[in-house]
C-alpha cells in the first residue's frame, strides 16, 4: 500500500493539472470502489472547481469551491494518470507490476475544463472516494482518530517522548499506530528505526524518562523519520508493487533502502559486522540490524 511519501508524491503530481481547474464532466463507470460512491458522485462533482490540493496522513483531499472535499485514498493498486488537451498523455510507462486490460480497471475520469482527463484505476478496487463538508472533515470517521502529520514542525522529541511515556509496546509498533503518527507505513519505519540504530524490539516506553523527557534516542527517531520521509518524497516513492507516480514514471526509493527486503544480507552501517534480520510484527515484515540496533 503507498505510504505517505508516494501519497505526497502522487499530490504534488497532480495540484498543477488540478488546482484552478473545475470539472467539466466526470465518468463514473461503476458504482463502488471499496466502499459505495457518494449518492449523485458525477453530478455533484460537475461544475465544481479545485480550490487546493491537500494531503492528510495517506488521504489526498481536493478542496472545492462549495465547501466540500473530494477525499481520495489510493488503496493498494490506485492509481491516476494524465491525458492532456493537447494529446500528451503522461501516464503510460512502466508499472512495477504490469496489469493486463487496463481500461477495464478504470473506474473515474475526470474531465476538466481546459481539455486534461485525469484518470483513476484501480485493479482491487481497495482505493476510496468520498465527499465531505469542509467544517466536518476533522470529525469524519477516517480522520478523527488520526495522529500527528510526522513532516509537521509539532513532531518534535519532546512531543514523541511524551506520548510513548509508560508505553509497553515495541517502538515499531507505536511508529505505524495511525493514531499516533499518520501516514507513516511499515517501510520508512523500518528505515527510520535503522537509521536512529534503535530496535524495534526495544519497548516504546524507553524512549521516554520517568519525567517523559526524551532521550538520546527519541531525538534520533525523530530526526531520521522526518530524513527518510523527506528523501522518499524527493525520490519519489518506493515502486513496490503497482505504485507510480502521477505522471507514469517510477519512483526510485526503493534502490536506497539499508534494511528493508534485505534478509540475510550485511549491515550497511561502517564498522558493523551484523546481518539484516526479518521479524513479524502485527502480521508486517520488520527489517533490522539486531547487531546496531538496539
């Protein structure tokens, strides 16, 4: 499922070709993708026009001239592509996983006034669409119980050792708890408790003092969370399984990982002599270095 990196990746892709623009007419081919499409969908979209382009955790939110938001969630296999008025369509390339007739998992199109159709597929149709009043968004059932935004300048060490204090789960598990941090998936968990040297075995609590001050550590997580985020987003995404970015070409995220899909192989830190590990956690696959990670 893409992570807040190649959400984010996948936003600012598409906030040129929709910001400013409205909906001429929107094709609805079916009449649920996960869950069933809002009552009137097409009509109700017809004629509105894009105000902003947000994200929220892993949700991406068009925000529209009547004071509803188009909220749109990727699933695992969503995906959108661009055809442009003047022919150029910037979606076609490579899949990391190639899907055959295409066309018939296209689910949305959306055409907008100046000619572009932006184009939602969807092969497991896991991905969902909703619209909701601007004034209710933060009370709606998919964002009322979500945590902080990690790229935010609240996520500080402080906050983190506060929230952790007296924790009995494992690091790793508080890391992808959605109603603590939101958007951060299993990947850049493990890649950012790599980066920190902190096990993801190691109790949540431990990252906090007695007092719910931070430690050394905590001050380490933080900082490699928002590194390795940052840097997934420049790189756009990880290509892992049907990602893509919004404009047909792969994110390369995946070519930088220390630890994750690498099991067995030899710890990229200098000067150790461990061995990658891969653990279950909450039904995912954890990566570490239980020689540097600690």
């Amino acid at each position: 499922m893409p992570e807040l990196p190649e959400v984010e990746t996948v936003r600012r892709g598409l906030e040129p070709i929709l910001v400013g623009n409205a909906f001429a007419r929107v094709e609805q081919r079916r009449p649920d993708l996960r869950f069933p499409l809002p009552k009137h969908f097409a009509e109700r979209l017809s004629g509105r026009k894009v105000e902003a382009l947000d994200r929220r955790a892993k949700y991406l939110l068009a925000r529209l001239d009547d004071g509803e938001v188009l909220v749109m969630h990727l699933g695992m296999t969503g995906r959108f592509s661009i055809d442009r008025a003047n022919g150029e369509a910037s979606a076609p390339g490579r899949f990391a996983h190639p899907i055959a007739d295409a066309q018939k998992h296209e689910h949305i199109v959306f055409h907008l006034g100046d000619g572009t159709a932006v184009r939602y597929s969807d092969t497991r149709r896991f991905g969902l669409m909703d619209l909701v009043p601007a004034q209710k968004l933060e009370s709606h059932a998919l964002f009322k119980g979500l945590g902080i935004e990690p790229l935010s300048k609240s996520f500080t060490p402080k906050w983190l050792a506060q929230k952790l204090r007296g924790k009995a789960t494992s690091t790793k598990a508080a890391l992808v708890d959605q109603r603590l941090i939101a958007g951060l998936g299993n990947i850049y968990a493990c890649e950012a408790l790599f980066r920190a040297h902190v096990s993801p075995l190691r109790l949540a609590g431990s990252l906090a003092t007695r007092s719910g001050k931070p430690t050394a550590k905590t001050a380490a997580l933080v900082a490699a969370v928002k590194a390795v985020l940052e840097e997934a987003i420049k790189a756009g995404g990880s290509s892992l399984r049907d990602y893509k970015r919004a404009d047909g070409s792969l994110g390369d995220f995946q070519h930088r990982f220390k630890v994750y899909g690498r099991e067995g192989k030899k710890c990229l830190t200098i000067g150790c002599s461990g061995t990658v590990r891969r653990i279950v956690q909450g039904g995912r696959s954890t990566f570490y270095c239980p020689a540097c990670q600690r």
